[in-house]
C-alpha cells in the first residue's frame, strides 16, 4: 500500500478529525438573516458526513404553518418560544449541522444550550449582501415587513452582533462561491478542535473569533 497522503484523503481525514473531536456535539450556525446558514449547512453537513437540520423548516413543521403565519397569528414571543424549544430539542437529538433563525441566539437559554452541545460559527454577512438576497422574498421575513427594511436590517445588526459575536467561530460569509465558505468553515474548525486554538482563516480575514 502506497504511504503517500492524496489532497483529496488528506481533506477526508480533516473531516473524520473534526467529526471524531465533535464526539457527540453539532455544529450550529447562527447569524443574521441571508447569511447562507441553511445553504452553507446543507453542503457542511455533506462534506462531515452529519445529518442537516434547518430550525425554521422544523418550527414550521412542528405548528404545521409557514413562518409569516406564526408572527401573524400568535405573535413573535410566541414564536420565540417555539423556537427555542425545538432547538433545544433538536441539540438533544444527535450530532448534526444545525442552522437556526437570526433571532436564535439572542436567547441567553439558547446560546447556553448551544454552548454545552455545539460547537457555534456566526456567518457574518454585511448589510447590503442581506439586502440583495432577502430583497428577492421579503414577504418570508416577518420582521422586515416595515416601512424601512433597510433600517431595521441596520438596528437588528447594530444590535445582534455584540451577541452573534460570542459564538466559538466567525466566518465572513461574503459573495464568494459557497464552497469556499464551507471549506472555511471546515479549516476553523479543524483549528479549533484539533490544534486547539483560533483559526488562520478568521485571522486572514480580519475577523475576530
Ligand atoms: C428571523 C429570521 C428568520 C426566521 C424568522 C425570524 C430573525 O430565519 O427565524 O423570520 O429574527 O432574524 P432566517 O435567519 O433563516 O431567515
């Protein structure tokens, strides 16, 4: 058998490393709205060989509505407080890749559970690259139905990332192909959890763990 190491097995056993240091932990994506935590998750969980979990799509199964229905009939603390119910149930249920709603990790209850059963990567995205991709379906976005949607992505920003900012990793999800952001989140992690530190991707990218 030949001892040399392909790129391609080399990534494969970053993979089994991040997966076996994992142990029974997920990964959970958290971050603003049109952060591409869903399809960031999606091809993460593809390339770690996890089951993927989307909270949104499984609040709405759980109420067997649609988001938008849920604000409007029961209002958003209502929804708040499915919300971190199913994700609580969702981080018992087995490792997976786990994205959540923007709103999430505001929730002290939350991000202590996420803490002791994940591992968080807060996508960062900048304001105008929200803009464009939830421009396209406003309509799914409760929370920008208001008079300026601009400026309430601007004060749900100015206010959020003090809190995004406290998970382990930061990732600047930016209009890049999407794989290069998974194989910056896998590299992140493989800094984190198997040489036990803070990654060179979030030191090239100016962004502070
Ligand atoms: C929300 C984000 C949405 C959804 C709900 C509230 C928020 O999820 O949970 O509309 O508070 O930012 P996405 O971040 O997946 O769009």
């Amino acid at each position: 058998m030949s001892e040399t190491t392909s790129p391609a097995n080399a990534d494969a056993t970053q993979e089994a490393r991040i997966t076996a240091a994992l142990g029974t932990r997920s990964v959970v994506l958290v971050g603003m709205m049109g952060a591409g935590k869903s399809t960031i998750g999606r091809r993460l969980s593809s390339r770690l060989g996890m089951p993927f979990l989307d909270a949104d799509a499984e609040i709405e199964a759980a109420a067997g509505m649609s988001i938008p229905d849920i604000f409007e009939s029961r209002g958003e603390p209502d929804f708040r407080d499915g919300e971190a119910r199913v994700i609580a149930r969702l981080l018992d249920s087995g490792p997976a890749v786990l994205a959540t709603g923007g709103g999430a990790f505001m929730r002290k209850e939350t991000r202590d559970r996420i803490r002791d059963k994940a591992v968080s990567i807060w996508l960062k995205v900048d304001a105008d690259i929200i803009m464009r991709r939830v421009n396209k379906r406003r309509s799914d976005r409760p929370l920008l139905q208001t008079a300026d949607p601009e400026a309430t992505v601007g004060r749900l920003i100015s206010e959020r990332e003090p809190v995004y900012r406290q998970a382990d990793l930061t990732i600047w999800s930016r209009d890049v192909p999407h794989e290069k952001i998974v194989e910056e989140c896998i590299e992140a992690l493989h800094g984190l959890l198997c040489r036990g530190g803070a990654t060179e991707t979030n030191d090239r990218m100016g962004v502070t763990p």
